[in-house]
C-alpha cells in the first residue's frame, strides 16, 4: 500500500495538472504536499491504497467538495477518478 500511494503522490508531483482544491489551483508540487501532510494526519482512516483515495485524497475534509484535476487539454476529472486510474496502470504494469 505505502509504495502505491507513494506512486500516486509522485505522478502528481511530476504532473504539468493543475490540482483544484475548494475552488483554487494548485501545481503539482504544491498537491503532493498536502496529499502527504492529509496522509500523515489520517493514517487511521484507510487500510488499503483504494481507501486513501477514496477518503483522504478525493475531497476536502473542510468543505467536502471534491478535489479536480485539470491536465492541459484533457477534460477536467474528479481526483477520485485520476488517482484510480493510476492506480490501476500501476497495478497493471507492477512495480
């Protein structure tokens, strides 16, 4: 699990997206950093990869709006739904 989140937060970090937290943008970098300081602080509310997704890295603990992702020309996708796929093409390909 660790090395899969860790995976996730890196393709963030290295990403040219713009992270969209209750309603302001963020690069990557600066996404990555609050994805790990949200991981460290809620370590006791996820047991698996899907889990940190899902409760810690898709939506703001705050406000409960949803965090989006905005790559280029791409169509704008829920955090949720970018950090699953990756999830996913991680898992396909192995470590």
């Amino acid at each position: 699990m660790d090395a899969e989140i860790d995976f996730l937060l890196q393709r963030v970090a290295d990403s040219n997206c713009l992270f969209v937290r209750n309603g302001h943008e963020y690069d990557g970098i600066a996404a990555r950093k609050h994805l790990q300081m949200k991981r460290q602080r809620g370590r006791k509310y996820y047991a698996s990869s899907e889990e940190f997704i899902e409760r810690i890295a898709s939506h703001s603990s705050w406000t409960g709006k949803p965090y989006l992702i905005r790559c280029g020309g791409e169509p704008e996708s829920t955090a949720q739904a970018w950090f699953s796929a990756l999830l996913g093409e991680y898992r396909e390909s192995g470590p």
